[in-house]
C-alpha cells in the first residue's frame, strides 16, 4: 500500500499531523505556500474546476435578468457566511458602492450555519440600515445547479478570505468570465494575474477593495474583457483536467 498526503492548509501543522507527513509515500500541496509548511518535498499540483459546467453564458444579460435583481451588473461573493470568508468586508464595501453605482446589484451565496447566525444577522442590519435589501441578496445554501447559475449572472467577483486553503471559488468565477478583486489569501497569488485576470488586495481591507471594485463597476466594459481574460487563464493553467493529470502522474511514479 502506497500513501499520499494532499495538503491545502496554509499553517503550521499539529504534531502527530507532521508524524503522519513523514511517512507518506508521497506529497501533494495545493500551492507554493502550503508546501512551505510541510518541512519535505512535495509535488505542487493546483486545483482545478469544470470548465464545461463552469461557463461563461450565451447572454451574460439574460441570465441576469433572470436573477429579478435591479440593474443590469451583479457582483457577488460566494462561501459560508462568516468572518474567515471576509462576508463582512464584502457587506462594508457594497453599502458604500452600490449607492454610486445603480445600475450594479450584489449577491452572497452561501450557507449560514447555526453558530454564525449571529454574524449574520449583524450584516443584515447593516445592510437595511444602508437601504440596499433589493440589491444585496444573501440567498443561503442552494444547490450545486442554482450555485452556477449565480456564478454566470456575475460581472465581478469578490473574494474576500481572510484566510484560505487554496480558495475554490477564484477558479470558479474565472472560469465562467467574471473579472476578479481577491484578498490575498489561499492560492490568489498563484492564480490570479494582478491588474491581467483580477486585482489583488490586502485581506480584511474594505478601502483596498472599493478601491479596487469601483474602476470596474464604472467601467463595466473592461470587467468585462478581464473576465474574458480570466477565462482563457483558468482553461490553460487551472482546468480539471489538468489537475488529474498531475494527480495521476504522482500515482505512476509509486505503482
């Protein structure tokens, strides 16, 4: 029996996990950095995403519509609601742009666990103090279909983590053309080509990501010729297929 350790995490890892790390017959870190904390060798494979599920729509402004929100652009932010996820940076920044920006709704798709409701519900106040119920959505958990409907409907894609793995949703949005600002956490640095196929910010920093958000709400042109470039990244660096080849190469070297 051979065995291969995976590793995402960006910290340093407990004792017995690094026992454990020792003996394997083979590592796999998801980025430069998580391999950083593995103290051996490992074989750097990035993940990737379906680029046949994960695709642009035929009508970017029909699936939008779609969606009933006001306006004619969406930005949303994807994952649990929670402060790791940087929901409250994405909150902070929409209730300070959307005012400025009519013709741009924002969405947060993603689960709300019990422990988080309080978060939560602190997020919604601060949405209806700001007016802005119509035009920033909080859906809660859907299914993996309603998911890439969403993902299509996107102009803009905001991630926000303040801490991450690797960060699944940066391929995701890439993938279906949204133009992309991400905090630099998990793998952003690896994937995304700052200023090319998105705009890097420092986590947990509202004013970076206005900052970064409003050049691209003002100009929606040019988001979305950036998504357009996130896309063609995503299909030659970041596809599934990739992925599994590099996963199966580490496999032949063992057998």
């Amino acid at each position: 029996m051979k065995l291969v350790f995976t590793s995402a995490a960006q910290r340093h890892h407990t004792w017995i996990t690094r026992w454990l790390i020792r003996r394997m017959d083979a590592i796999i870190a998801t980025n430069d950095i998580s391999a950083s904390f593995l103290k051996r060798e490992a074989t750097i494979i990035p993940h990737g995403v379906d680029t046949n599920r994960y695709a642009p729509p035929g009508n970017r402004a029909a699936a939008f519509a779609a969606a009933g929100l006001p306006g004619r652009y969406a930005i949303g932010c994807f994952g649990r609601v929670r402060a790791q996820k940087g929901s409250d940076v994405f909150v902070d920044a929409m209730c300070r742009l959307l005012p400025r920006y009519p013709d741009f709704s924002a969405v947060m798709v993603g689960a709300i666990v019990p422990e988080q409701q309080a978060f939560a519900s602190e997020l919604k106040k601060r949405i209806e103090a700001a007016g802005l119920q119509s035009r920033l959505v909080i859906t809660g958990e859907l299914e993996i279909e309603q998911v890439e409907r969403w993902y299509q409907r996107l102009t803009i894609y905001a991630f926000t983590s303040r801490n991450e793995g690797f960060g699944l949703t940066l391929i995701e949005a890439m993938s279906v053309g949204a133009a992309l600002v991400a905090s630099r956490a998990g793998a952003a640095e690896l994937v995304v080509e700052d200023g090319v196929t998105g705009i890097r910010t420092p986590p947990g920093d509202v004013d970076a990501l206005v900052a970064a958000l409003e050049p691209l709400m003002r100009d929606p042109g040019s988001a979305m010729a950036m998504g357009e470039r996130a896309r063609a990244r995503v299909l030659e660096k970041f596809s599934l297929d990739a992925e599994a080849n590099g996963i199966a190469a580490v496999y032949r070297t063992l057998i």
